[in-house]
C-alpha cells in the first residue's frame, strides 16, 4: 500500500508539472511527500526515484546557495541508486548544482567539479552497458526528442538561464517514468492489468519487477519482450525458467484478459495466425494453434505443479481461458504485447 501511495504521489506531481501553466509548488509539495513516504520503503528503487525527480524540479527556479545546496544533497542521496540511469542522471545534476555554486563564488567547487567530471565519466561504461543489453533486446530504436529535450535542461540549469520557455515541450502522453533515449517500453502486469500508471525503461522496471516479488507471495513471474530474446518465466521455486516465448505470450494474454478470460481462438492465432481455429470454424478437426495452445497450457501446469488456469466460458472455439483468483503472477512486458 505504502508504494502504491508513493506511485500516486509521483505521477501527480510529474504530470502536472510538464503542463503549460501547470503549479510546480504543487508538484514540489507532492514529490517531497513522495520522498518522506519513500524513506520508509527503503528496500525499493523510489527513495532514490523521488529525490532524482525532486532535484530535476528544484532546478528550475533555484537562484541562491540554499535552492542549490538543497538540489546537490539531494542528489548525492539519489547517486546511490541501483539503477545506473538515475545514477548518471543524478551525478549530470550535481555537477550542474556544483559549477552554479562555483560560480557564486564559494570556495573549494573547483575541485569537486573536476571529481564530479570524473565520476560521470566512470558511470558512463555502466549506463552503455545497461543500455547496450537493453537494445539487443528491442533493437534499440532511437528517440530524439527525448534524449535532446533533457540534454537542454541540463545545459539550461547549468547555465542558470530562464526555464520557462521549455515549459511543456517535453510533454508525453506515453508517461514514461524516466525518459533514456529509446522507445524501450515497458508495463509491469498483475492479475488486474497494469499495476501503475507508468512505462518504464528495462532496467527500472526489472528493478521494480523485482521488488514486487520480493515483497509478495507470487507463484511466478515473467519478462516478454519485442522479440524472443531474454523471455524468461519464473515458478518461485526452481532457479530454471521456462524460456518459451510462445508459452510466456500465452499467459501473458491470458493474464491481460483478465476475469473475462481470453478467447481460445485469440490464442491460438497468436501461435498460428495464419491457420488457426475461429469462432465460425464449424469443423471437427483441431487445427494447429488450437493444437499448441492446449500442449503449452499443459507445460504451463507441469512447469507450476498446478493448473493456473479457468474456463470462463464453454464451447470448442468459444472458450475463454482466465488465470485462476487465486494466483499471482506478474510480468514485465514491452509495449508490443500490450496492444
């Protein structure tokens, strides 16, 4: 619950404060709830989330040695994150807050100009290589918008010129929790749909993924992406996964369907679209997807030790498949499987 309350608390105060006109102490008040209510969820990535966030908005009207004494422990706090992103992103912050006190005149920010150069320099190799994985997945589409969008807000709050004319220009109805450069997007699934409000970028919606499993009792969990590299499921009790991707996108369908459960012939075009069973078909043979969807359901069971899985509705192609009330399982899933 206490998460839940933060991811409220965040998508608030983010949303309104790319809007034309939009009331930054209003989103400044959010996030800093955001960022105390945090503090007690120590064990996740949104302490270091909202303190990244909150800097990223102080920025914008800071002027004095306190605004930006206040933006650079914040950020040291967040530099500490897991996620090499926020990391980079973090350390791209406080060197800007350490050059504008430099440039106040205050003693000792020469050096802790060049270190900071340094360290960003260092964090570089991890975020590639984050990234780097991350494209080999989804092919690593480039967005330019967004990657030049923020690259002008760093140089603006490194210059200490007016903010005001980026206001709304970074604005996306997509929400994507932290913006890096690619249209990697994903959604984190459970039993009700999407958890949040929020896309992610791979590596922080693993991290949350992770964070979800860790704190409840799920029978299993999943990563689908865009292509079949890297899909894994998981049971919670084997260290092996299911790597399937046509068993995960089974059940991951399923899943998205929710109550109503999904139509069997939905799934067996997912398998053999071109040749699959439909709720017309009047026939007696089982055609291939039908086939298949059945053999994978079946390995789904062997691989849990149980059936997950209900009918909702009855009839040979107008059977629903639904995941059983009683059962958890949550997946990380790129956009392309959400549609």
């Amino acid at each position: 619950m206490l998460v839940r309350e933060i991811k409220g608390l965040f998508f608030d105060a983010t949303n309104a404060k790319v809007v034309m006109g939009g009331n930054l102490k209003h989103s400044e008040r959010l996030l800093r709830k955001a960022l105390k209510l945090s503090k007690q969820a120590e064990g996740s990535i949104w302490p270091k989330v909202s303190a990244y966030r909150l800097a990223h908005l102080l920025f914008r009207n800071a002027k004095n040695t306190g605004d930006l004494t206040e933006i650079l422990e914040l950020v040291k706090y967040s530099e500490n994150s897991e996620s090499e992103y926020i990391k980079f992103h973090s350390k791209l912050i406080k060197f800007a807050a350490i050059d504008r006190l430099r440039r106040l005149g205050l003693d000792g920010f020469d050096k802790k100009l060049i270190q900071t150069q340094q360290e960003i320099l260092e964090t570089i190799s991890a975020l590639q290589q984050v990234l780097g994985g991350s494209k080999k997945l989804e092919g690593g589409e480039q967005s330019i918008q967004g990657s030049h969008f923020n690259l002008v807000e760093y140089m603006t709050y490194m210059a200490g010129i007016d903010y005001l004319p980026l206001l709304g220009v970074g604005y996306s109805e997509q929400n994507k929790l932290l913006i890096d450069g690619t249209h990697d997007l994903w959604r984190i699934i459970g039993q009700d749909g999407p958890i949040d409000e929020f896309s992610y970028n791979h590596e922080i919606g693993l991290i949350e993924l992770n964070r979800i499993v860790r704190q409840e009792k799920v029978d299993g969990w999943y990563i689908l992406g865009a292509t079949g590299i890297g899909n894994e499921l998981h049971n919670g009790c084997s260290d092996k996964p299911d790597k399937n991707t046509q068993r995960i996108t089974i059940l991951n369908e399923i899943i998205k369907s929710g109550s109503a459960g999904a139509k069997a012939a939905e799934l067996a075009s997912l398998i053999s679209p071109q040749n699959y069973e439909t709720e017309f078909d009047g026939g007696s043979r089982e055609k291939p997807g039908a086939s298949a969807v059945k053999k994978h359901r079946a390995r789904i069971k062997d691989f849990f030790g149980k059936d997950l899985f209900v009918k909702t509705s009855e009839g040979r192609a107008r059977t629903n498949w639904a995941l059983s009330s009683d059962v958890k399982i949550y997946g990380l899933v790129n956009q392309k499987h959400l549609r």
